[in-house]
C-alpha cells in the first residue's frame, strides 16, 4: 500500500487519544472509549484544511504529519449461480 505525505504537520501524540482528519481536512483528535467508559467529542488539534481526494484514505502517520493511501476496493469476486 504506497502512501504519500500530504501535509507536514508534526503534531504530538498524546496517550489516550484517536487523531484523524475530519470532513474539513483539519486534524481532530476524540478520546477513546475504554471498557465502559464512554468517548469524547472530537476537539480541533491543527487548523490544515487539506483538499481531500475521492479514492483516497487520510490519516495521520506516526510523525505526526497527514498521508494518504489509495483505498482498496473489491475483494473476493462471488460465483455466478447456475439456473
């Protein structure tokens, strides 16, 4: 799966936390649910706006920057059934 860095951001990681990149290309990050515990709302890490791309998966990397992915699609083809 090749990837590409679109945005060099550098955000830090903090434990506890889900980072992703929203609808408007901004990195937010939610605090993640554990056992009972439910999840946070999303609050706004770093203001990017990135144009996103259809086909594309983005994400951000262990350096804290944005990358995309291209996304998979298809997977096992089914069998035609016989009349």
């Amino acid at each position: 799966m090749a990837k590409k860095k679109v945005a060099k951001v550098g955000i830090k990681r903090e434990d506890g936390y889900l980072y992703f990149v929203d609808k408007k290309g901004n990195v937010s990050r939610a605090k993640m649910a554990r056992g009972k515990k439910k999840g946070g709302k999303p609050t706004l890490v770093a203001k990017v706006g990135i144009e996103k791309e259809k086909g594309y998966l983005y994400f951000v990397d262990k350096q804290g920057d944005i990358s995309a992915a291209k996304m998979v699609r298809g997977g096992k083809k089914k069998k035609k059934k016989k009349r």
